[in-house]
C-alpha cells in the first residue's frame, strides 16, 4: 500500500501548483512560462547545494521544497500545454532506475559501482538509440552546466574514448605545458592568446581534478568559501587598527592576510 504520509503531502502540493494556475489564481503564476522559470531552476538547485553545505537539515529541506516546487510548476505549464503530466514525469524516472539497475531489479551480477557505471553508460546509450538518436560519445553533458562540471564531464567522456592520460602525473605535465604557453602569451600581450591559453589551463585543470576523483566545481567554490573567510578576517584586523585594509602598504596587507589564512587553517582542523 502506498504510504499516505507521502502521497498526501505532494498531492496536495500538485493540487495548490494547479489552483496558482488556474481560474482566479495568482496573477504572477498564471503569467509565467517554461523558460521564464528557468532562472528560479538554476537558483533553487544552487540553494540546495548551499544548504548541504552550510551542514543546516532544516534548510536543506526548505530548499529542496522550492526546488520540487519548479518540478511540480514546469510539469503544471507541460500539463496545460497536453505534453504530459508530473504523474508522467514520475513514471518516466521511476522506469528509468528500474531499467538501468538491473543489478538491483533483475538478474545481472556487478562487482563494484565502477561496474555499475559502466553498465549504466551502455543502457543509456542504447535508449538513446532505440529512439532513434546518434551514439554521440560526447553527448548527455548538458550546455549550460557551470563551465568547469562541465568540463570536468567531458573529460569523462574523452577518457572513454581513450582520449585521456593514464594518471595524474601526466597530467601535470600537460599542465606545466599548458602554463608555459600562458606565460607566453601574456609576455607578448596577446589578450586574445592569453584568453584561449587560459581557458586550456582551466580545462586541464579540471583533467587533474578528474584523476584526483575531485569535482573541481566543488574544489573551487570550497576555496572561494575560504577566501570570502580570510579577506574578511584580514579586513577586520585592518579596522581594528583604525585604517583600511586597502590603504595598508603591501607588506601589512600580507601579514594580515597570512594571520588570516592561519587562523582559518587552525579552525579548519
């Protein structure tokens, strides 16, 4: 028997998402469309990711809410549009997990999750063609991923291919390359150059991150995070002595800021 204590709830939040869109319902609701949503999408999931971060359940689950709540309103708009409902979009990723765990639900033996992504890649690949579509090795990576989870996708497609290094020390070695050629581009005033340059360095960057089984979209939001720390201490100390931290001489700005990334390193352990 289905568990009420979770049926109830979403019904009953389909319920309200139909009524905001409906007759005599929230002027602003009725108003919108697939693609003016598409904001609230991307900002609702990076809510979420905060959320997980920030260590805090009862945020998590206010933000996981909002972002149900964009699934429950594009599914309403496809529903009034007749291209299917949210009991479709139900019914599709559940036959979609059943389908690509046969390991689970139907008789095939795996080792490890290696394994099992592997086995979930060729599935994928055979719905793809079963509807007719291209085996496009590089497909499934979607464009408007952050640059570097993308990137750092597309590299796990390439290593697929063969396309890739056999550990991180060669990558490494592409890196000082790829280093190199910025330090000349820059040298010779190229911003043109030094563009493409950089963007090769950042790719390879996520390359090593890969090898290192490290997202690099995470590795550099925590490092963001660590920096929004430390240049706030630094400020802080700056103000405590009465001056700006701008107005410092390099040298004091660069002890402010190594007492800085000391005590955050201390609180980090």
């Amino acid at each position: 028997m289905p568990d009420r204590s979770v049926a109830d709830p979403f019904l009953r939040l389909v319920e309200i998402m139909a009524r905001l869109r409906g007759p005599g319902g929230c002027p602003w609701d009725r108003e919108q469309t697939p693609e003016s949503l598409r904001p609230y999408v991307i900002e609702e999931a990076y809510e979420v990711l905060e959320a997980i971060e920030c260590g805090d359940p009862d945020a998590l689950r206010d933000e996981l809410g909002d972002l149900l709540l964009q699934v429950v309103f594009q599914a309403e708009l496809a529903a009034e549009a007749g291209h299917f409902t949210i009991a479709d979009v139900a019914s599709a990723v559940t036959e979609k997990l059943v389908r690509r765990h046969p390991h689970v639900f139907g008789d095939v033996e795996v080792r490890d999750a290696d394994e099992v992504m592997r086995n979930w890649r060729r599935i994928k690949a055979e719905e793809i063609e079963a509807r007719g579509g291209k085996r496009d090795p590089l497909a499934g990576v979607p464009a408007a991923l952050p640059a570097l989870a993308r990137a750092q996708q597309l590299g796990e497609k390439a290593r697929q291919l063969g396309l890739d290094w056999p550990d991180a020390a060669g990558v490494l070695a592409k890196l000082r390359e790829e280093q190199a050629e910025l330090e000349a581009a820059v040298a010779s005033d190229d911003r043109a150059a030094a563009a493409r340059e950089l963007g090769d360095v950042l790719l390879t960057l996520t390359s090593l991150a890969r090898h290192l089984d490290v997202p690099a979209e995470m590795a550099l939001r925590d490092a963001a995070a660590r920096f929004v720390v430390r240049a706030r201490r630094a400020d802080a100390a700056a103000r405590a002595r009465g001056a700006a931290l701008v107005d410092l001489g390099p040298d004091e700005r660069d002890r402010l800021w190594t007492l800085a990334k000391q005590e955050d390193d201390a609180g980090s352990v």
